[in-house]
C-alpha cells in the first residue's frame, strides 16, 4: 500500500530537504570562516591594543572631545 508518506510521491520533499541543508551548510561555513579567520585577528589586535602597543604614540589629549569652553574659537556668554 502506497501512502503519502513515502518520498517518491512527494518530489517536491526532497527539494525543500536540499534546500534546507543547502541553508544550514552555507551558515556553517560562514560560521567556520568568521571563528577561523576574524575572531583570531580581532582578539590578538584587542589585547595589543589594551597593552598600548598599536595607539602608544596618540594623545589622549588631543583625541579626548573638548567642552564648549575649552574649544578655540568659542565665547560662552552664559555660564550655570
């Protein structure tokens, strides 16, 4: 007794299934590729960062923002 169950009487089954692996192989591979390649990268850039061995010649002066009365160029007229 044939039924609907069986794969041969539902084609379209199997290319919903191949889609469906299709999907979760492309979003493993991308999930491998982001672990083996920018993860690494990221953590060994973070940690020299932290050390003060990639910005050790910046100012935080000079980076740090300014407040309004402490600007070239600015007048304040009122202050609290």
């Amino acid at each position: 007794m044939v039924t609907l169950l069986y794969i041969e009487t539902w084609p379209i089954a199997k290319f919903i299934g191949f889609l469906i692996f299709l999907t979760i192989a492309l979003i493993g591979f991308w999930c491998l590729t982001f672990l083996i390649s920018i993860l690494p990268y990221w953590l060994t850039c973070g940690v020299a960062e932290n050390k003060g061995k990639i910005n050790a010649d910046v100012n935080p002066d000079e980076v740090r923002r300014k407040t309004l009365p402490q600007q070239e160029g600015v007048e304040v007229v009122y202050q609290k």
